[in-house]
C-alpha cells in the first residue's frame, strides 16, 4: 500500500497530516475505552484543535473509567458514493478541570447534540494516529 493516496490503489495509507485534516471534517466519532474489564464503544460529538481530540461527557461508566485508565481510542470514518476513509486515534484521555481550557473548548463549538447534562470536558491527546483510505467498487 503506498503511503500516498492515488485514486489507481483501492487501499491507502494516508499520512498523519492527511488524518488530522480528515478528523477536523466530521463532528461524530467512537470513543473506545475498557469498562469492567470489557471493551466499550461510545459515539461522541467531537472537536479537534492543535493535534487533539475534545468531547464533553455526562457522568456515568465512560467518564469513571477515563479517570481510572486513560488509555482511550478513538475512530471516525466517511463513506460517500466512490470512495470511504477511517482514522483511528490512540492516545492519553484526562478532564478538562482549568475554567480556561473549557472556555477554549467551547470557542470550538462543542455543544451536546442530546439535551442531557454534559459537564465534563475532555481531551484526548494522540500517543498514535492511523488511516486509510478506500476507492469503493461501483457496482
């Protein structure tokens, strides 16, 4: 697989700039992290600024187990009628808790989509990041 995207190889693998940039095209991803010694999927909405991931969570089993192990993944992909990508973020999760580092997050326009309480801010900073991208057969 080559390491630049060409519409000739139906699998590329895109570069870290090419995933950041991908990442600041969408606003809904999975957030992966180990509850209760279980692998647990949550979908999001996100914001992306300097090379890092931010959401906002309610209180519940995902913000407790972030706290205890923040070790997280997180996932995004597209799918459009000729072609498809996913990019996958490893990386170190911690709560926002300075007034300023909520205040930046909220200039980014990270609001709940569900109107239940979300209070707590978090940042996901990369350890790694992957992608590809998919050419899609027409059929």
């Amino acid at each position: 697989m080559s390491e630049i995207p060409n519409d000739d190889e139906p699998v590329t693998v895109l570069t870290e700039e090419q995933c950041w940039d991908l990442l600041t095209s969408e606003q809904v991803g999975r957030l992966v992290v180990v509850v209760d010694e279980r692998p647990e999927i949550y979908p999001v909405n996100y914001a992306v600024r300097d090379r890092k991931v931010y959401f906002r969570s309610g209180e519940g089993s995902k913000l407790a187990e972030l706290t205890v192990h923040p070790q997280a993944a997180f996932e995004v992909d597209h799918i459009s009628e000729d072609n498809a990508w996913s990019v996958v973020v490893h990386g170190l999760a911690h709560i926002l808790r300075h007034f300023s580092d909520v205040q930046a997050v909220d200039a980014l326009g990270l609001t709940p989509w569900v109107p239940t309480p979300k209070y707590n801010y978090v940042e996901l900073t990369a350890t790694e990041i992957t992608g590809r991208k998919f050419i899609l057969v027409k059929h």
